[in-house]
C-alpha cells in the first residue's frame, strides 16, 4: 500500500479545515482557538497547529490530510510538517483581496513541495466572486513561474466529490513523477495545466 | 463585539502585573507571557530574552495540540503543558475562564513543583483581577474612546473552549 502525506496550505480562511472534514474517512483532529483577527477573517476559530484525518484512494492508496494554519506567525509548523509531504492542495479564497497574490506566495513558500511531489491550486468561494478566474490564476502562474505544471482547480470544499477530484489529481501527479524520476529541474519549460471541478 | 485580550490596555496592565508579580516570588523565571489562544502576545517580561511573537506562536501551537492529545486519549481537559529540559523547564496554562493561556520559562533553578504552583498562581491572578475589573458605567463609557465603548457593551462571546470573551 502506497502512502502519501498531504499538505493543505494556503491563507486564513480559504476552507482547508472545511476540505479535510470532506475528505477523512477518520474522526479529524483539529486544533483550532478562538479567532481575535476578526480582520483578516471574519470566523470563529482558526487552525492554530494543524488538521489530520486520512482517506483512501483506491485501494491501495493511503493519504494522510495534513491542514496547516494560514498565518505566517504559525511558519514554524509549516517547515515542521512539510518535512515529510509529498505534496501540498493550495486553497485560495476568491472573495480575498489578493488571491493571485497570495497564491503566488504561498507557492514560493514551498516551492520544495513542488520540487518533490506537486501541487494543486484549488480556488474557493468562486460563487460569491466570479473573478480571478482559473485562466488568471493560470496567467499568473506562466508568468511568474513557466517552468511549474500547476493544475488549477474552482472548488466547494463542502464538496466530496470536487475535493476527490482535486486530491486524486495531485496524487496522479506524485505517482507519475515518482514513476519516471524526473528531476523537475531538468523538465522542460511548459504551460500550466488547467482544469475546472465545477 | 469585544476587544481581543491583546489589543485591551486593562488586560494587557493586568497581565503586565500578574507577570511581575511571578517574578518576584520565583527568581529563577527567566521569561513570562499572557497570550491569547490564537497566538497573539497580550504581554511579557521582561524584554529581550525571547522572541515574544515566535513563543506565543509556538506556545498557542503547543496548548492546542496538547489539548487535542488530551481529547484523543479520553482524559479530560488539559489543565497544563511541561517541557523540561536540561536547562529549565516551559510551563503553559490557562487563565480560567478566559481565552488566554499564560506561558513561563523558569531556568534549572527552580524545583518543577514550584514553578508550577506560581505560575498556576500566576495564572488565577489575571483570572481574579480580570474578574474583579470595574464594569464601565454608561454615562462614563460615553466619555471613553470608542475602543472602551465596545468592549464594555458587548455581549461575552463563547470561545472555541466555550468560555466568555474578555
């Protein structure tokens, strides 16, 4: 049985915590705390360690479901718990300031994780702002980074069937690396790949 | 809406004592901070010695997930976290009945049994004062910045722990 760990990253409030709950097959254990920083996200609570739970893909493909916290103040669990992913689901919320943005800095943050398995950008709340759109998202990221294949998805991280999309994406893509060896440096220079759940 | 623990000048002066009061009673606290569940530094003392915003990230981390250690296993509550060491030992606990969690850093010196009793101390003190706090009469909270106003009109808000806002 194969396995994998699993990184969900991005900003405060994109729905990482929401994405693993879809997904585990197991009770998730969640540390989240008060939220004080009413301005930066208007919730409740907020991931203040990390999220797990685990799912099963097929049935031999075992996913341990990492959520980090969103806030730089917490980086030093994220340089903890990327040790040993493979691969990260980049959440961006689309009703934020600057998704594009973010999504960009967050990528520069692991950019190892890219180099060892792969990631996938999954936007969320697209219903409540129709913009950037996936093809922006894949503007940016061509410019900024023409030698990265970043699928991009749109999601409801309500949704099983959407973030199962998304997870067996990055899985496929781990697997297929893993099976050629190829060293990302030496990959040519293509466009990003892009798809859409919804 | 009330004020968050870190940007409220009473609790922050409150912390501010209780902290100092420690280190009167323990001379071997190296280190002391009020800090809010999400990470936010409230206070500390004395300056310099730590990184005060990475130990109130890394203790809210630390609290959190001990916590869920605690659920997992079925024990209860977490009533407090210790990390020795060959140099000194971390203490973090909560302030009852707020959603603040004190964090002390005693050096070798101190027996563990001690540094626990004063910074559960410690902690109960903050809790009391924060207890024991004027509330803000209308007419004066008129006269307060808006700041006050807010805090002093707002309804307490449950926490993810399920005790009231400062």
């Amino acid at each position: 049985m194969a396995e994998h760990v699993i990184l969900f990253g991005g900003p405060m409030g994109a729905g990482k915590t929401t994405a693993i709950e879809t997904l585990s097959e197991t009770e998730v254990v969640r540390t989240e705390a008060a939220n004080t920083d009413r301005a930066t996200a208007d919730k409740d609570t907020t991931t203040v360690a990390l999220d797990y739970g685990e799912i099963t893909l097929g049935e031999t493909d075992k996913v341990r479901l990492y959520g980090i916290p969103g806030q730089q103040r917490f980086d030093f669990m994220w340089t903890i718990l990327k040790e040993r992913a493979k691969g990260m689901v980049l959440l961006v919320n689309n009703d934020a300031a600057d998704p594009v943005g973010e999504m960009l800095t967050f990528l520069d943050e692991f950019r190892d994780l890219y180099d060892r398995g792969g990631v996938v950008v999954a936007a969320t709340r697209s219903d409540v702002s129709a913009t950037p759109t996936v093809a922006d998202y894949s503007a940016a990221l061509t410019e900024r980074r023409p030698d990265l294949v970043v699928p991009v998805f749109t999601v409801d991280p309500r949704e099983e069937d959407q973030m199962r999309t998304v997870l067996m994406t990055l899985v496929a893509n781990i697997e297929m690396r893993e099976m050629f060896s190829a060293p990302a440096a030496s990959a040519a220079p293509s466009q990003p790949a892009v798809a859409v759940a919804e | 809406m009330s004020l968050a623990p870190h940007l409220d000048p009473v609790v922050v002066d409150l912390g501010r004592r209780a902290l100092l009061d420690m280190g009167e009673v323990s001379r071997s606290l190296v280190y002391g901070s009020f800090l809010t569940d999400d990470g936010f530094e409230v206070v500390h003392v004395p300056d310099g010695k730590v990184d005060a915003n990475r130990f109130a990230s890394m203790a809210s981390s630390i609290q959190a997930l001990s916590e869920a250690v605690a659920r997992e296993v079925r024990i209860g509550s977490s009533e407090y976290v210790i990390i020795a060491s060959d140099k000194g030992h971390v203490i973090q606990l909560r302030v009852p009945g707020h959603p603040v969690v004190l964090g002390a850093l005693f050096d070798d010196d101190e027996t563990l049994g001690k540094a626990l009793s004063v910074a559960r101390r410690c902690a109960q003190q903050l809790a009391a004062s924060l207890a024991d706090r004027p509330p803000v009469q209308p007419d004066a909270a008129a006269h307060e910045p808006d700041a006050a106003v807010e805090h002093a009109g707002a309804p307490a808000r449950a926490d993810a722990h399920g005790v009231p806002a400062l």
